[in-house]
C-alpha cells in the first residue's frame, strides 16, 4: 500500500496488481467502503487475466485524505433536503462527485498513466461515470456495476434497506462488526454470507475506522444531481453490471444508465444483490475482461 498526493489538497492511499505493463483498471469503491471491499484475491484475479489492476480509498475513507474541518450533521443535512433547503446543504458538504472523481483521475496522473479502464461499484460507479463524462479522453472503458444516473426516479432503496443504510452502527469493535450482518438485506439471496460481511467489516475497523467521513460521502452524491443529460452524450465504451436482488439500488439504476448511454451493454445478473459474492467472480471478471480487451 502506498499514498500519494493527488492534488494540493488530497492524498490516496492505493495498492496495485499485476504487471504495469498491462492495461491498466482502476477501481473505484463505494459510499462509505474502503478499497479492502475490492477484495484482494477479486484484484490479483483480475491481474491474472492480463490487466494491471489498481485499487484506492476514496476522499474521507481509509487511509486517504479526511476532511475534518467540515463536519456535517447528518440530522440537519437530510432535513435541510428533504425540506428543499438546497441552498443550506450545498452549504454544509465541502465537495461534490466531481471533486471525487478528480482524485481517481489525479491517482492516474501520479502513477504515470494516460488513459485507464475505469470500473465502479455502487457511489464509484458514479463516480466513474463522472470521471468518463468529466475527462473522456482519459477512460479507454467505463464499468458502471450496481449504481445509478442520480435521477431520483431510478435506483430507489427499498425502506428496509434504506433503514440499515441510516442506521448508526455500534462505535465499539465486537458491536461495529456484528452490525455488518444488517447488510444481508441488500445482499445476494443465493449467495449472501454474514460470515463474509464481519469478516470486511473487522477488516475496515482495524485498518482505519472513520465514521465521520459518511455524512459528507453522501452530501457529494447526492447533491451533485442528475447525469442524464450528459450520458446521454457519452461516447467511451460503457459496460453497465447490475444485481437483480439489489435492494439498496434498485435494478432501473443499472437498466437506465445502460438505456442513456449509446451502445452500452448491460449484464444483469440473477444472484448477485449490492454485493459481489465469491461465486460470482468468475462471471464478473470474464465480462470486466471482454470489456476491457
């Protein structure tokens, strides 16, 4: 693992694999994950297949830059939305989408790398896709796996997982780590394991418990508003992957973006939820592969 700074104001923690004589994949993490949820046998996997496989924690997340002197309020900024108050949210959160896909595109830079195939999962799918819209110039290919286009009518959660999602979790380790298995609720119904989701969450505790980062993660997402207009223009290859147990974005997030951007082909998978079970790897890398060659 290593960290470099990306701009004046952010530096990425990032680990790679593979032969950087290989086309490069960068991968992008979700809300609130650090890059351990790309797990490190998917990567190696991945550089198997001939790609040089990088893999980041996002701004506010792991190892990578905190922004600590901008605390949000979660109460006051999803009241502040959901009464309409834009202008007192816009307020409250430091950096946007944009800004994040920014530090993915300045690890690139750091790393000596033009252009790269860029895969995303979940808020890293949009923030890939922001990356292709931003700098097309610079993504060979776009992945966008179990995200949305920021169209408030597609992608919704259900109430149950939506409730797990704004659940405070225990502050404590044994308490933070038993509160994973809640996500079995947007998990594969096949394939979904508890076991798997304590394991990733003592895992992430250890390396860099950091709850504070969350409220301003979500400030940037959902306050950077609706991409459709602008995928609707996009032109660099797009592989959309979508969960049909997914429960936290709903399948019409995967199934709109596909329809928005020219020529994107979309992959929708039966047992796969907001998760990336074992099982399912074989069949994910082989379509991450194609899609990259």
């Amino acid at each position: 693992m290593s960290i470099v700074d990306v701009s004046p104001e952010v530096s990425i923690a990032y680990e790679s694999f593979g032969d950087p004589g290989d086309p490069p994949v960068l991968l992008v993490m979700g809300f609130g994950a650090q890059m351990l949820a790309w797990h490190e046998d998917f990567c190696r996997a991945l550089a198997d297949r001939g790609r040089y496989v990088i893999r980041y924690d996002n701004r506010d997340c792991g190892l990578s830059t905190k922004f600590d002197d901008h605390p949000v309020d979660m109460g006051k900024f999803i009241a502040a939305v959901s009464s309409g108050d834009i202008p007192a949210a816009l307020a409250m959160v430091p950096y946007r989408l944009l800004n994040m896909a920014g530090d993915g595109l300045g690890l690139l830079t750091a790393l000596g790398i033009e252009r790269a195939h860029v895969v995303g999962a979940s808020m890293g799918g949009m923030i890939a896709q922001v990356m292709a819209l931003s700098c097309p110039e610079r993504v060979l290919t776009l992945t966008s796996m179990m995200s949305s286009t920021g169209e408030s009518e597609y992608g919704q959660s259900s109430p149950e997982a939506q409730a797990v999602l704004f659940s405070p979790k225990p502050a404590d380790r044994e308490g933070y780590v038993a509160a994973a298995e809640r996500e079995l609720v947007w998990a594969s119904k096949r394939y979904g394991d508890a076991a798997v989701l304590r394991e990733l969450a003592a895992a992430s505790y250890d390396r860099a418990y950091y709850p504070e980062g969350i409220g301003r993660q979500l400030g940037a997402m959902i306050l950077s508003g609706s991409r459709a207009d602008a995928l609707r223009e996009l032109r660099v290859p797009t592989l959309v992957i979508h969960g049909l147990d997914d429960t936290l974005i709903d399948p019409s997030g995967g199934k709109r973006t596909a329809e928005l951007v020219p020529g994107a082909e979309l992959l929708l998978l039966p047992d796969m939820g907001h998760d990336r079970p074992r099982e399912l790897w074989p069949e994910l890398i082989d379509a991450v592969v194609t899609h990259t060659g």
